[in-house]
C-alpha cells in the first residue's frame, strides 16, 4: 500500500499529492463529488480544509479517500 505524504487542495476539485513511492501529481475529486458522501466537497471553502487521514486524504466531516484510490486515478506531474 502507498501511502500520501503531502496533499494540497487545488481549483476546480483537484488535489496536489505526494506519494511515499516518489510519485507527485494531481487527483482530480470531481467524479466522488457526484455521490451524497462527497457533495460538500463542492464547497469550495470546505475542500480546502483537506488533511492527511491515516494513508489517504480526509476532510472534517469524514469524507475520505484511500491511498490505493488516489495513486490509481492520480495524474503524473513530476517523477522524483
């Protein structure tokens, strides 16, 4: 399992993530923000209250996304 050292809210429903393996890209939330659990993400002002949650990415309110999710959908930006 990898897992997320560094996550950084970006526009438009997107995170800047930093991955244990050496890989940095970016996760785009958009298509979570379709279902009940996600929608506050929406809030523009909320997603940016993103944390580290164990090996993934959190908010507040509980909404979480694992490691394997984030590294499987995450967009390559720069390889260390």
């Amino acid at each position: 399992m990898n897992k997320i050292l560094k996550a950084t809210a970006l526009p438009n429903g997107r995170l800047h993530v930093a991955l244990q393996d050496g890989r940095y890209g970016e996760f785009d939330v958009k298509p979570f923000m379709k279902t009940d659990f996600f929608a506050k993400l929406k809030d523009e002002s909320y997603f940016q209250q993103v944390r580290l949650f164990f090996s993934g990415v959190g908010w507040p309110d509980g909404q979480d996304i694992g490691p394997d999710t984030v590294a499987s959908h995450l967009t390559i930006t720069t390889l260390s």
